[in-house]
C-alpha cells in the first residue's frame, strides 16, 4: 500500500494549470506536464488502499489504479507504467482528457477530496515515454489471420494495437487524410497536444499496424469487397451524426456545427491553414450546448480573440453536493464543475459564460442573410419546456451548435454492405438487439456480417474516450476468438456489452 496515513495528513492538490492570460496566448496544453513529479508522489499517497476498491468499478477499462498509485509514491514510474498499460493502451490520451470518474468513486470522495488519480494516471504515462518504458512491441510470430478496422479514433486504434500485438496483420483505413479520428480533428490541441497522438501511431507502425488514410469506406471503397480481402472487420466509425436545431433561422450564414468548426482550427494547428476559414477572432459568440464539445469551442474561441461569448445549456445549474438520487459511488454525479475553459472565460470576462435552463427559438438575420442575434427563452426543469415572459435576444455574429451526436452516419453504404442493422437508439447494433431481430432479419443479415464486429461509439453511441478504448480492447478480443476460437485478450467490459455485430 501507499502511506496508511496519507489521506489524513496530506490535503489534495492538483497539478497545477498555466496561468490563464498565458495559455490564451498560444495552443499549449493547459497543464505545466511532468514537472512537479514530488507533488504527484504525494497525491498518490494519499490512496488509502480501502478494501474494495470502488474506483476499479467506475473505470471501463478497470484500470489497478491503488497498484499504480502506490508505485508511484515510491518513484518507481517503470513498475507503474506496467501496471497502467495492463489495462489502458492509451494512458497518455485517458489521462489528459476522460473526466475521471474514478475519482468521483474514490471512497475518501464519500466525505472528503477524492485522490487526484488523474493527474497521477497522466505522470506516469508521460514518465513511461521520457524513460522509454513503453516501446513497441512486435509480435513474436504472425498467424496468418488479417483484419481491417475501419476508423482509426481510440476505439479503432485500440483494436488495432491489442489484435496486431497478438501477431493478426491488421490495416486501419481511416476516410481523413490523418490518423486519430476525433483525437485529431476534435480535441483541440490545449487539451492535448497532437505530439502524444502522433507519437502513438510511430509506435503502432513499428509494432506492425497498417495505416490506409483517406479511404470512405462505403463509397470510395466498397465494404464488400474489405470484407472478402480480410479474415474479419471491425467497425469503429464512430457516432459523428450530429445533432441538429431545427428552429426558424438555421439557415442563416455564421452558424456552424460545432465539430466543423474544431476541424478547421485544429487543422490551423496541424499547418493546414495559415489562419481558421471560421475565426472567432473580434465576433460575438453564442455556443449553443452545455457538454465537453460546448467547453472545447469555448477554449477555442478565446483562443482567437472572441469579443465576447456566452454559452446556453438547456439543463439546470446543478449544486455543487451530490444530488440525493445520485449517492456514492454512482459514478460523475451531475453536479456543478468548472472546465478549464470555463475558468478561462472567468478570468477574462470575471463570470461564468453560461446560461443555465436555456433554449434558442429564433435566430435573427440582418439584411445579407448573416446571423446577428440570438432569441432564447427560459425552459422549466425536466419538461424543459419555455416559460413564458422569459424571452430575451443575445448578440450573435458566430453560432456554434454542440448538440451531440444521434449515432453512426448513414448513407454512405458502410451500413448495407456489411449487413449491419440499428438499434433503438440509432447505434449499429450488436448481440443483445439482434438477437431481439425477427427470425427472417437473422436469417437475411447473418451471411453478410459474419465476421464483423462493432466498437467504440458507433455501437455504444456518443461516450468517453476511456469507453471506447475499453471497447476496443474488448472488440480485440472477441474478434481473436473468432479467427483462432480462444484468445489470450483481456476483455474489460461485461458480456452484454461484448462489440460484436451478430
């Protein structure tokens, strides 16, 4: 264990962030990294090594967070390293970007400050590469098996490195024109600097991975025919259709899908562009969604010099205790949080850029058809419908819509070429929902997906970057039973949420 008495003598203290006029002035990621790796040995000391570790439970991937926290208060990152990647690829994307509900299930967070076990999960990772304790690792022999994933963001990679790993030859085909899915082209780099993606990817190909970028599966290349070519296929496309507001002035110029935007500013990032096609710089902004993709925008916008911003969330303002009907340990209760956009906004603005229980009816348009305000309107709790009198007209001369996302897209073929069917909430369906299929859906569909199999948020819909790793870790392995009828591979997720297709 740790220091038995730790967590009574040893208050909780997170790795420090930049300071906020300093990091609105460049892309860098918020947090000063590595450098206070005494400070990290301490917090990590303050795991108590409780006797059912519940935040085991509340990590997809079951992550042996009290083994890692105790090796890295003794400084033995190479120990601790081992034990973070038995569990989670990717440790280095997980701990600068999931939101940690592990901590939220920590049991000293039942009536005190949980364990900063993010910002430990993220010391190590990063130590694990300054030290070059993670290298890659090529299979011993290969078995002749191949198999394509198609998508190539957390879920997919994931896949990718657990079945290459195990000696399949595996090709990611991936439609954009670089690898990382939504780790590229969503997350803006202050939240994580591409460098660790890219990094990632070298390490993939000298282990053996196969990386195909600018293909649409679907319609520049036919499923079918990836299908026949490969012993089995993964799909990990993702749940990129966005959601959409359909009120009156939606057509109007300067109002932008969130994910559009993000694109071009990371594409900024990336050299594509010597400066963003949309640029907040100067413009009233209006970021329509209250979740991460709303936050994200946020720290972009500030980025680019926004004159002022404002974002609406449709749901109430939470307190800041946990609600009665959401007790320890339930996992990332709904209560108030602070993103470090939303302290970035605060700092220069000196409130909260949000509008809580709000909702947009009408935009409004000046004489050239581009935006120019936005008419929002209080909405009641739970019904969240308007309440009348409450009516009021923002300045808009930039819309973000952040609504989420309603599953994988449709339409472009991927779906009928390889017999994938929807479930109820729009994901392409997996064990449980097609066994609910009719006996002629069964019959029609099983030829054509034999052998395919769904992870990450296609199949699961639009979740955390540490599910859809676990996903793929999970789909890797389900996949290895088929080509070989048993499998070596740890499968972290319960079996009813197996990723596979039929």
């Amino acid at each position: 264990m740790t220091d038995p008495h730790g967590f009574l003598k040893t208050p909780r203290r997170p790795s420090p962030a930049r300071p906020v006029e300093e990091r609105l002035s460049d892309w860098n990621e918020v947090h000063t990294g590595q450098a206070l790796l005494p400070l990290v040995s301490e917090q990590a000391g303050r795991c108590m090594d409780c006797g059912i570790p519940f935040c085991h439970d509340a990590c997809p991937l079951g992550n042996l967070i009290p083994e890692w926290n105790a090796y890295a208060r003794r400084g033995d990152w190479r120990a601790a390293a081992e034990r973070l990647h038995a569990t989670n690829n990717f440790p280095e994307f997980t701990g600068r970007l999931c939101p940690a509900p592990c901590e939220d299930a920590c049991v000293l967070a039942i009536n005190a400050d949980p364990v900063t076990i993010k910002n430990v999960e993220q010391a190590i990772a990063d130590q694990a590469w300054e030290q070059g304790y993670a290298p890659p690792q090529p299979p011993q022999r290969l078995s002749g098996k191949t198999v394509a994933v198609i998508g190539s963001g957390p879920a997919g990679l994931a896949v990718a490195q657990q079945l290459t790993r195990i000696g399949h030859t595996v090709a990611v085909y991936e439609r954009a024109d670089r690898i990382g899915g939504l780790l590229r082209y969503g997350i803006p780099e202050f939240k994580m600097e591409k460098r660790h993606l890219n990094r990632r990817i070298e390490q993939m190909r000298a282990e053996g991975t196969k990386f195909r970028t600018g293909v649409k599966v679907g319609s520049d290349l036919d499923a079918t025919e990836l299908r026949r070519r490969y012993d089995a296929v993964v799909v990990a496309v993702g749940a990129t259709e966005r959601r959409e507001l359909p009120v009156p002035g939606r057509e109007l110029c300067g109002i932008h899908q969130a994910m559009d935007y993000l694109t071009l500013a990371n594409r900024v990032t990336e050299g594509d562009y010597a400066s963003p096609p949309v640029t907040a710089e100067g413009k009233h902004v209006v970021i329509v969604g209250g979740g991460d993709t709303g936050s994200d925008c946020l720290g972009t916008v500030l980025r680019q010099g926004a004159a002022s911003v404002v974002q609406l969330d449709i749901n109430p303002e939470p307190g800041d205790a946990r609600p009665e009907a959401e007790p320890w340990p339930t996992t990332h209760p709904k209560v108030y949080r602070i993103s470090h956009a939303h302290e970035e906004a605060r700092g220069r603005e000196g409130t909260d850029p949000r509008l809580f229980s709000s909702a947009t009816f009408r935009f409004e348009g000046n004489r050239a058809g581009h935006v120019r305000a936005v008419h929002l309107t209080e909405v009641a709790p739970g019904a969240r419908t308007p309440r009348p009198g409450t009516e009021r007209m923002i300045p808009a001369e930039l819309v973000l819509l952040a609504l989420g996302f309603t599953g994988p897209e449709r339409g472009n073929g991927l779906m009928e070429q390889l017999g994938l069917t929807l479930d109820g909430r729009g994901n392409f369906a997996r064990n449980a929902a097609f066994a609910a299929a009719s006996a002629e859906a069964k019959q029609t569909e099983r030829a054509k997906a034999e052998g395919v199999f769904v992870a990450g948020d296609s199949g699961r819909g639009q979740s955390l970057v540490v599910w859809a790793i676990a996903e793929g870790r999970a789909a890797a392995a389900a996949t290895d039973v088929y080509l070989t009828g048993s499998t070596v591979l740890p499968a972290p997720i319960g079996p009813t949420d197996r990723p596979r297709a039929v």
